[in-house]
C-alpha cells in the first residue's frame, strides 16, 4: 500500500506517467504470441520475423522476450526504437517492450502493414498497437484493438475475436 501511495505522489509531484507493467509473465506471453499468430488470417507463419522494440539500451527484459520467442519457434530481433524505420521493412510483427514511445509505432506499423504486440495492456487499449496481453481474474487476456489491426493491414479469424477482449 505504501509504495503505491507514493508511487501515486512522485507521479504526481513530477508529472510523468508512471510506469508501464507487463502483468503476463514473459514465457506466457510468447507462448500466446506463437497461438495468436496462427489466427492471423493475413500472414503466412512460416519464417516469420519478429522484431523485439526497447526503447534506448537493451536489457534484461530485451533478452529475454528474444528467449522466449526463439523457443516458441519464431525469429525475434532486438531493435532499438531509433533504428526500427531502418529495420521495419525486413518484419512481418514487432513486439514492443515498456518505455517505448508510441506514436512512432503506430506511424510506422501502419505505414509498412506490420502486426504489432505487446505485453503492456494499455498499449493496446489506447490503440498503439494492435495486440495486447493483459490480465483478468488473475488469467492472460488478449486484448485486439480493431482500428490499429486494420490500419496495420491484418485480419484476425473469429475464433480468435470471440476469445479476446475487442476494442473498436
């Protein structure tokens, strides 16, 4: 209670957002990436590259999303979000990490019809990119931003939609 007290007033004495969290473990989210590709009716799964967006220096979470991805069987790539309009062309999805600024995201993605993630649910839900994993009643939920989906060029197969949490 204490700490979320005073994260609550540093927030607010210096005016930043507070922190992005990723509710859904990692390993879970790779594993979720993996099944929500196969209903993504728009890309052929079959080499796909994934680059793995942080926002300046490559970290911890950095590794280990690439960790992840690499054992479910897709080809991540770290990229800092300064080289991502160099790099974007040669990716099918990225996957991007907290602390990276939206609105050259979303700009590029739709630009070049790249699939976008991420394992912070208000990304999604403010439409930076078009899949979400978040958490409810203590289960990983998918959370689909139409518009940002169909601005990025992709479709999704129902099955999937009746799962997720759908945001027009």
């Amino acid at each position: 209670m204490f700490k979320s007290a005073l994260l609550l007033a540093l927030t607010m004495a210096t005016g930043a957002a507070p922190p992005e969290e990723m509710p859904v473990p990692v390993k879970t989210q790779g594993i979720i990436i993996k099944k929500v590709l196969d209903y993504v009716t728009t890309l052929e799964e079959d080499g796909l590259k994934i680059l793995v967006i942080y926002a300046n220096q490559p970290s911890q979470e950095v590794d280990e999303m690439i960790l992840v991805l690499e054992n479910v069987g897709l080809s991540p790539n770290p990229v800092a979000l300064g080289q991502l309009s160099t790099n974007i062309e040669s990716a099918a999805a990225i996957y991007v990490l907290p602390g990276v600024d939206g609105a050259e995201v979303r700009q590029l993605c739709g630009t070049h019809k790249v699939l976008s993630f991420s394992g912070v649910p208000e990304l999604a839900e403010g439409g930076v990119v078009s899949i979400g994993i978040g958490k409810e009643n203590n289960k990983p939920q998918i959370i689909v931003n139409m518009s940002t989906l169909q601005s990025e060029g992709h479709k999704l197969s129902s099955e999937l939609l009746r799962l997720a949490k759908v945001i027009e």
